[in-house]
C-alpha cells in the first residue's frame, strides 16, 4: 500500500509541474543555464535533489520528508512553478501554512522574489478557510506572482508561479 501511495505521489507532482513553455528563437534575453543542480545544492532544505537540465525541473525531497517539484524556464520570458506537497496534514496543522510557503520559497526563489513572499505573508497573512485559495503577491515587474495551496484529502499542496516577459 505504501509503494502505491508513493507512486501516485510522484504522479501528482509530475502532473502539477507539467507546464510545456518554447522558446521562439536561440537568442535569449534571459539565460536559459542559469538553474542547475548545483543552484539547489547550495540551498539548507534539500536532503536529495534530481535535477533534468534539458526540462529545467528539480524534483527534491526536503529534509523535513516534503516532496518538492521546481519547474523553471527562461529565453524570451521568465518564469517558474514551484510545487510542494505534505502530508499527511491535519486540521490541527492548518497554521503552519505560512512556514510551508517560506520553506517553499526558500528553495525555489532568489533573494528579490523570497522577500517579496516574506513581506507579503507578514503584511497579509494566510490560513486556510477552503480547499484551495491564490494569493497574488504584489509585484510590478512581474506579469504573474502568486502563492496558492490545495487541501486534498489528507495532504497539502503549496505552489508559487511567477511569469515575466
């Protein structure tokens, strides 16, 4: 049962982070090689990192047992996904909302980005009061910049998408 349950884990966060961008032309305005395996390494929550350089996706389990899944892509335009899941999580747990999407943002994000989560989340702070909510983060320079979370059945999903051109 516990082989199934880690088998449509891992299905779920390819499904979440399936997202197919192109890139019209070799000449980029953004560097496409700037993520690499390396990026994640440095970071403190990563225990074990996959890292695909050809689809630019990191799939990581943090040191606290959370599966993490980081889509990035750059060339003509900018973005990322950024997915977490937890679980098994509880009502009594629905607090620690705000550390899950700092954890999140810590491995995923650079330094501009984490700060604009971190001051968002202390001006506006979350709690759960659906199964699923999108916070935009207020941002200029970004077309979009939100945090979201899905409760689904007794896991969490944490997300955080931002897209520039």
């Amino acid at each position: 049962m516990n082989k199934i349950i880690q088998i449509v884990t891992i299905l779920l966060l390819i499904s979440l982070s399936s997202i197919q961008i192109a890139c019209a032309s070799n000449k980029c305005v953004f560097d496409k090689d700037y993520y690499t395996k390396e990026y994640y390494s440095d970071k403190k929550e990563p225990n074990h990192i996959t890292w695909n350089n050809k689809n630019k996706t990191a799939k990581i389990l943090t040191s606290n047992g959370e599966l993490t899944s980081i889509k990035h892509w750059s060339c003509d335009h900018i973005g990322l996904h950024a997915v977490m899941l937890i679980g098994p999580y509880s009502d009594d747990n629905f607090s620690q909302i705000q550390k899950y999407f700092l954890s999140l943002a810590a491995i995923s994000l650079e330094e501009p980005e984490y700060k604009a989560v971190m001051n968002q989340l202390k001006t506006e702070p979350i709690s759960l009061k659906k199964d699923s909510e999108i916070f935009n983060i207020k941002n200029d320079e970004y077309t979009e910049f939100y945090l979201k979370y899905t409760v689904a059945n007794e896991s969490l999903v944490v997300e955080i998408k931002f897209y520039k051109s």
